[in-house]
C-alpha cells in the first residue's frame, strides 16, 4: 500500500462526503493507500478526513431539495 498525503486524504473524504459515501469515520487504508494516524506535520488523519468529510456533506445538501434540513441532520 502507497502513503497518503494531508491533501490526498482531504480530497478523498470531500468526495466520500459530496457522494454521501463512506461516514465520517476515518478509515485506517482508503483505495490502496494506507493512513497514518498522524501526518508529519502534526496533522491528524481524522481531521483532515472530518473536515473534509463534513465540506464535502455540506455541499451536497446545499445543493440537494431540502438541502438545510439534510445538513441540520448531520451537523453535530
């Protein structure tokens, strides 16, 4: 399995969100890469997945018939 970059992680979970795929949950590997728990940056993989989860879910309400209702429904 290859590493994965902050930026690669942010992307994938912004999709998985916009999809209404996967959950907020950061999993451990996604499509063949492997997730650390933390970057070297010090970032954490959970939160560079929620956040990018979370935008990605936002979005798609936003842009879906009821799209405040959905959001309320997630946000928390």
């Amino acid at each position: 399995m290859v590493p994965i970059t902050p930026h690669q992680l942010y992307e994938f979970a912004y999709q998985a969100g916009l999809r209404g795929q996967e959950s907020m949950t950061c999993p451990k590997s996604y499509r063949g890469y492997v997730i650390p728990e933390m970057f070297k940056d010090g970032a954490m993989a959970f939160g560079v997945w929620r956040k990018g989860y979370l935008e990605g879910l936002q979005e798609l309400c936003t842009d879906t018939v009821g799209g405040e209702e959905c959001w309320r429904d997630w946000d928390g």
